[in-house]
C-alpha cells in the first residue's frame, strides 16, 4: 500500500475527492505557489519532529542552549 492511499484511506477519500482538492488548491493558489507551500510545509514538519527528538539546530540530540 502506497503513502497515498494509506492518507487517502485515514481520511475516507477517494480518488476523485483528491482529484477535487488538487484542482481547488490549483485555482487557489496558482500552479507556481504550490511547490513553495509544500516546501514550508515540509521544513515545518521536520521543525517540529526535530523539536519533539530534542534535536538542536546543529543536529546534537538531546542539547539544549543555555538561556
């Protein structure tokens, strides 16, 4: 089972509702705007997973900046 599917199926869509919200983001936002929001969104996540691990912006786990 594909990453797709598996978000698809959390969510009970299908392949036409995708299909639905790819074109409403396109119109939304334009075909240009769309990799730099996937983009911010990625470095967010990664943020906040590095965040949750204790991963400092050096990659030193578990290190904490003096206050």
């Amino acid at each position: 089972m594909t990453h797709s599917a598996i978000i698809a199926g959390i969510f009970g869509l299908g392949g036409g509702e995708l299909i639905a919200i790819a074109l409403l983001l396109v119109l939304l936002f334009g075909g240009k705007k769309i990799p730099e929001l996937m983009r911010g969104l990625g470095k967010g996540i990664k943020e906040f997973k590095d965040g949750k691990d204790g991963v400092d912006e050096n990659n030193n786990p578990n290190t904490n900046k003096p206050a």
